[in-house]
C-alpha cells in the first residue's frame, strides 16, 4: 500500500492527464493507429501510475491492444525492448536461436498481422535511449513495422523527467515526422493534494488513529521540501516501521525523523540522473562553491560569474536551470533587498554537499 509501484484505487488530481492518454489511446480500440504521447514531468508526478493504470485498464477491457512496459534505465538496447515485447506477446523471452534483434522483429511482425492487434510500447525514461541513437531504432521498428507488415499499428508512449530534453533535436529528422508526439505535461503536486494523497494511503494502510494530523502535517512538510511525492510515500512506510520496532500503537514525530534521515536521500539519485549533462554541470560546480565556502551566502550571480568561467552558458539559461533546481527542490532560492534597489538572489543547498556530489559521480 505504501510502495512506490504501488497502484492505489483511487488516483486523484490527474484526471486531465488521464482523460488525455485515454484520448490518445481511443483509435486503438477500434483497430486504428494511437498517438503518439510523450508523459513529462519531474520525478514523482504520477506518470509512470498513469500508464500503468491505463495499462490495466487496456488488459481488463480489449485483446485488441497489446500494452508493454519497458522501464529504459534497465532495458537501454535495441535487443532488450524487443525482448520485452516478445514475452508480452508470447509469453516468453526469445529463444537462443532468435537472439538476432532482426529475427525478433519479424516474429513480432508477423504475430501483429496474424492476430490484428495494435502494440502500444510505454519507454519509461526515454530519454535515456538518447545515446548512440537507440531511441531511433526503437522508433524505427515500431512505427515503421508497417512498412514490411501490412497493416500493423504500433504507438509508443514515452516518459521523461528531463523537462530540457527536447526530442526534435535529438532524434534524427525523418523520425521527427513519423513520431509527432503530443506532449502531456505532469506538474508537481501542491501541498492540499500531497495532503489528500497521503491521507488516503492512511486511511487504507494504518489502524484509525495510528497517525496524527499533527504527524501527518509533518510528513506533508518534509514531502514538499523534497518536491517528490514518493519521498512522502517512504516516510509513511519507513516511520511506521520505527514505530512497529518499538510496539508502539502511534507513529511520533520522532519516528518521522528517524525515518526522514533514511528517506531524504534516496530520491536524490532519481533527481540528479534526470539532469541533463550541461545541467550536472552546473549543479557540480554550485555545490563546490557552497563546499569551499560553506559559511557565506552564495548569491546567484556569484554562481554566473564563476560558472562563466568552467562553461558557456548564456545568463537565460543559467536562471532557467537555476529555477528548474529550484523547484526540483534541490536547492532553495530566497530574494532580498539590499540598500534602497538593488535585489540579490541568495541560494540554499537542500541536501548535504557529500551526497550530491555522489550522485552527480
């Protein structure tokens, strides 16, 4: 009930983005080609529960639709999303005689046309497909499968947490014009609906009064200051465990900052991996100055002109990466005045300098 991989009966404050797929799914219930959709939001956001709801949803109500979860931080090759395909349409991993990707291609093909169904390929992370062209390859097999089998319907869903990435860059330009994806935007959860959220995971997971309003504020609290709802997620489930260790019936806030010093930091990884390298770039050398200096302030235009001198980067981008951070809640920005105009933007690490810094690697 408290994973993150956990699908909770109700999935409140994304019925927008829900209504969109399922609009961009529609035609593939009728045999028609669906469109392609690219999920994007920061880490946390709720689209990796909404494909896999919709995905259920799809199983439960049609065999016309094949759905496949790729999740591409673990599967980054060509050979590895066929094979996923394979063992949803099969219902086993190729064989050593079709280990060739070309083999497995033409059997999935094949299988399509015989059994009139559209495959619809979710490439959670896609992004990390962007290296040596991968994400076209992958495209190339499945939008272009009708090329080579005649009538055949694929579509892919992609996620992405690098709000940055832009794919009409990346991708080469003839798969631009076949891919077209419309893009449905995740933003981050506010404090009512982490509230809401977190308050129902309660009410199905906990005995009646086992956690406090009180407690749960708190955990709302530490949850917001990390902008990532799955960090909430692990406080529940973390804090409630001191609890169980010590037999007592509630959970304290002792309890929640036990359980906060094991949780913080494991979402950092996630957030720093969604950095695109420009971006790393600047996050390093941010948190080198605030270690080489740790007892001065350390305003956003000392950071420009010291990162001028490591990078290029022009001063729009520099304050778009910096108030990207900002609401990635990895650092924290306050402005304040200083004599009658003038306006400096102080800027504050959220997480300690050492894990940061092993994160970025």
């Amino acid at each position: 009930m408290l994973e993150f991989d956990h699908l909770p009966e109700q999935f409140n404050y994304r019925d927008a983005q829900m209504k969109d797929l399922a609009c961009c799914l529609g035609p593939a219930l009728h045999g028609a080609k669906p469109v392609n959709t690219i999920l994007r939001g920061l880490p946390g956001t709720g689209k990796t529960t909404s494909v896999k709801r919709i995905f259920a949803e799809v199983e439960e109500a049609t065999k016309r639709i094949i759905p496949v979860y790729v999740n591409c931080r673990i599967d980054k090759t060509l050979f590895d999303i066929l094979s996923k395909i394979h063992l949803q349409m099969f219902g086993n991993s190729p064989s050593i005689s079709e280990y060739a990707s070309q083999q497995i291609h033409h059997k999935i093909g094949k299988a399509m046309m015989e059994r009139n169904v559209v495959l619809v390929v979710c490439l959670e992370d896609a992004n990390y497909l962007l290296p040596d062209k991968v994400l076209n390859s992958v495209l190339s097999f499945l939008l272009l499968t009708q090329e080579t089998y005649p009538g055949t319907k694929a579509g892919v869903i992609g996620t992405v947490n690098n709000l940055e990435t832009d794919f009409s860059r990346e991708l080469d330009p003839d798969m631009i014009s076949v891919f077209r994806p419309m893009e449905i935007n995740f933003p981050l959860y506010t404090r009512d609906e982490v509230h809401g959220i977190l308050q129902d995971r309660i009410r199905n997971a906990f005995h009646p009064g086992a956690l406090s309003d009180e407690i749960l504020n708190l955990i709302v609290d530490r949850t917001m200051s990390c902008g990532d709802l799955r960090v909430g997620l692990d406080l529940l489930r973390t804090a409630a465990l001191y609890a169980d260790q010590e037999g007592s019936m509630e959970v304290s806030s002792e309890h929640v900052k036990s359980a906060n010093r094991d949780s913080k930091d494991m979402h950092l990884d996630p957030l720093v991996l969604s950095l695109a390298a420009p971006e790393l770039g600047l996050l390093t050398h941010l948190v080198t100055l605030i270690t080489e200096d740790p007892d001065s302030p350390l305003t956003s235009d000392m950071l420009y002109e010291s990162a001028l001198v490591q990078m290029d980067i022009t001063p729009v981008k520099f304050h778009q990466w910096i108030r990207k951070f900002h609401e990635m809640r990895l650092i924290h920005v306050s402005e304040r005045t200083v004599g009658h105009l003038k306006k400096i933007q102080e800027i504050t690490l959220l997480y300690d300098p050492v894990k940061v810094m092993e994160a970025c690697g």
